[in-house]
C-alpha cells in the first residue's frame, strides 16, 4: 500500500510539482494520491480512510490466500491418508 500525498494544497501558489504530474506518477508506481493540508485539515480524513480501507483489502486478501493453501494441504493430506489405507 503506497500513498503519495501532495502536502500543503492551501499553498497552491508555491507548489513545485504539478496535480497532473504527481497524479500520473502515482498511477505509474500503483499508489493513491491526495492531496491534503495538515494545517487546514483538508483531505486528512479522507487520506487516512483511503489507506485503512486499502490496508484491510490487503489484509483480507492475505487471509484468503493462507486460507485456500491451508485448506489444499489439509485436503491433500487427507486424500493421501485415505489412499494409503485403500492400498493396504
């Protein structure tokens, strides 16, 4: 999860990289982008309700993997097991 944050927006008259560069830039390397003001308050909410919500995917997602490889072990190991008492 990688978010890139253009910080200072209430000082749009010395920004340095554009909205348009810094956008295009973050769909390049995967990452969100906002931009917020820690003095104003602006887009801090919605910066950190982005990341958690993308940090639960991630971590949702995790889970279902571990799950799907835990349950083919589980299932081989039971398929083994019972073929090895067909065999005897």
């Amino acid at each position: 999860m990688i978010a890139i944050v253009g910080n200072k927006c209430d000082l749009e008259n010395i920004r340095q990289v554009s909205n348009e560069k810094a956008e295009k830039y973050a769909k390049n390397v995967g990452a969100l982008h906002f931009l917020g003001s820690a003095k104003s308050g602006t887009g801090v909410q919605e910066i950190f309700k982005a990341v958690m919500k993308g940090i639960f995917e991630i971590k949702e997602k995790m889970y279902f993997v571990f799950l799907q490889r835990f349950v083919r072990r589980d299932l081989l190991k039971q398929a083994t097991k019972a073929h090895m008492k067909e065999s005897i």
